[in-house]
C-alpha cells in the first residue's frame, strides 16, 4: 500500500467529509464561475485528473492544490487564519488548567 494511500485510510471520517466537501464546493464555485476542468486545472497549476481528484476530496491531493483554488475563489484570507493561536480554545484551556489555583 502507498504512503498516500496508507494516510488515506487512516485519516478519521470527519477528514474524510471535511475534504469531500470542501472539494464539491470548490467544484460548485468552478461551475458557477463557468469554468471548465481543462481551465481550471490549468490555472490551478495541475493536471485534469488531479483538479478531478481535489475536487472530490481526495486526502492525497496536495494542500497547495486546495489553497490555489481557495485562491481562484477569494477564499484565500480564511485560509492563513485556520489555526490561528488566538482563537485556539483547546489550547487556551490546557493552559488554564495548569495555572496555579488557589491564592489570588
């Protein structure tokens, strides 16, 4: 089994829906946009087979890929804020919990 193939099937489902989805709606901002798979993979900057396999959320689709299309659909400032420390509550809480409790 490939190394790709191998992460693939390891990845927990909501991965899995998370990419499918991502890649069906930036397959509907493509069509919307009137764009055909021919164009749009070339100003992705990959190969029809690929936009193809992006666009049906396949975990072995580079993240560059996804990011260039988010590009191509404005989406792009959502994207350098997805694990933004600040807004990380998990991490905010593990902190928390060791701060010393008691005297103020």
């Amino acid at each position: 089994m490939s190394k790709a193939a191998n992460t693939a099937s390891a990845s927990p489902k909501q991965v899995h829906l998370a990419l499918e989805k991502l890649g069906a709606d930036l397959r509907i901002a493509r069509l919307r946009r009137g764009e055909s798979l021919r164009s749009w993979a070339a100003r992705v900057g990959v190969s029809v087979p690929t936009l193809q396999r992006m666009e049906a959320g396949d975990p072995s689709v580079g993240v560059s890929v996804y990011v260039m299309a988010l590009w191509l659909v404005g989406k792009i400032q959502h994207v350098a804020n997805l694990a933004d420390p600040a807004s990380d509550e998990q991490a905010l809480a593990i902190e928390l919990a060791k701060l010393p409790k008691g005297r103020s």
